[in-house]
C-alpha cells in the first residue's frame, strides 16, 4: 500500500512523490497535521518520513535519517 502527494502550483504540478506505508491498514499519515508559513511566504510541512519547504517557487523534500 501506498500514498501519494502532488504539490500543485496552478496547473502545474511542483513535486510528487509516492509514500509506501509501514502500516498498509492506514494511508492517513501521508500529511501529518502541522504546517507553518515563515515571515517571507515560505510554507514547511510535515510528510510521512520527513518534511517539505516550498519557497519562490521551489520544493525541497527533507527525508528524515531514519526514512
């Protein structure tokens, strides 16, 4: 089992990627429930086995060391 996350910019797509699930009986951790946006518009949020930065256009996945 598996999630997927597309990060959209209009029509255009910025970033996908495919999660696989350590527990296939719940996809609802693909997108844990925090995000901030920084001084600057800058959005960082949380992702399965890590967490994303999207800045000026720009997405920066963060893979945590134990992912």
């Amino acid at each position: 089992m598996s999630g997927h996350v597309m990060i959209l910019n209009g029509t255009e797509v910025v970033w996908s990627r495919t999660f696989h699930m350590n527990d296939p009986s719940c996809l609802c951790y693909v997108i844990p429930d925090w995000g901030k946006i920084d001084g600057n518009g800058c959005a960082t949020f949380g992702l399965y086995d890590g967490y994303a930065t999207y800045c000026n256009g720009t997405l920066t996945f963060h893979q945590n060391s134990d992912g």
